[in-house]
C-alpha cells in the first residue's frame, strides 16, 4: 500500500494546503510526478511551436510555462499559501533553503513577468526557435524540438530546484535543534 505523500494537510483561508514531502520517497515521488507534468507541457509546446505564425509560441509558453511552475510548487508544498501555513520554525527553514539555492521561482507568485524575465536568460535559443519559422516545415519542425528541448530544460531545472528545498528542510527539521 502507497504511503501518504506528504504529511498532514492544514486548513487555510484558501482551503486545505498540502505540506512540504520531508522523506527522501516522498521527495522521490512529487519530483517524478512533477518531471512526467514537465514532459507533457513541453510536448503540447512543441505541438504549438509548430505552428507557423510566429510569436504564437511565446504567448503560448510564457502561459503554460507559469502554470506549470505553480503546480510544481504546489506538489512540492511550496507556494506562498502553503509556505505561510506552516508552522513558524519550519516557515522559517524553508525561507533559508530557498534563499541558500537561490532558485528564482520555488516558493514565488508565478506571474508571465517573472517568465518572461527566466526566458529572456536563454536568449539565444528563443531567436533561433522564431528564426527557424521562415523556413517551411524544416523550420517548424526545428522550432518544435528546440521549443521541446528548452521547455523540458528549464522545466526539469525548476523540479530540481523544488526538490533541493525540499531535502534541505527535510534534513535541517530532522536534525535536533
């Protein structure tokens, strides 16, 4: 029988929040669920990217790319509602592991600025995706794999980021104060 992943959910304001996965298992099965999400968004990114109206992809990443990210944080317990509802000592470790890992996204109010702004970072592969659109289907289908391969990457950079946070709480809880 499966365990629980994450150990037991609170009430907020906003309804019932689950909490951070503290064991390594736990920890295991948020980031393969949330690498499987990670597959089918950029999937669907590369079917958009196909397609041959350049721009229609960015509009289109930017949208599915911030809502990806608030479901992975949300699987990992670490969206700003669920960050506040938890206990202060463990609010607290959590702020630290994030500050201490630097990540840009975990634990933040996703907005398609704050995408736009992680985008403009692989600058280069965005222009030669849109570059690649003046060429007929060659073109769109190099844009698809390079939306594909850029998605997933930076997808898979932000589960990664998530799940760091997550063991470091994880260990600074389980260790004596």
């Amino acid at each position: 029988m499966l365990k629980k992943i994450f150990r037991k959910k609170t009430q907020t304001h906003a309804g019932t929040v689950a909490l951070l996965p503290l064991s390594s298992d736990d920890i295991g099965q948020v980031r393969e669920r949330c690498r499987a999400l990670v597959r089918r968004k950029a999937a669907i990114s590369a079917g958009i990217s196909a397609v041959p109206i350049p721009g229609v992809d960015i509009v289109a990443d930017l949208t599915s790319f911030a809502s990806m990210v608030e479901a992975i944080n949300k699987d990992f317990g670490l969206t700003p509602a669920q960050i506040e509802a938890l206990q202060p000592h463990m609010r607290v470790v959590t702020y630290q592991a994030m500050a201490a890992l630097g990540s840009t996204l975990v634990g933040k109010l996703v907005t398609k600025e704050l995408v736009l702004k992680l985008l403009r970072k692989s600058g280069a592969k965005l222009a030669a995706k849109s570059a690649t659109k003046i060429v007929p289907l060659a073109g769109q289908i190099a844009s698809a794999a390079i939306g594909f391969a850029l998605f997933r990457q930076m997808g898979y950079q932000h589960v990664e980021a998530c799940a760091r946070v997550a063991q470091e709480v994880g260990q600074k809880t389980a260790a004596p104060v």
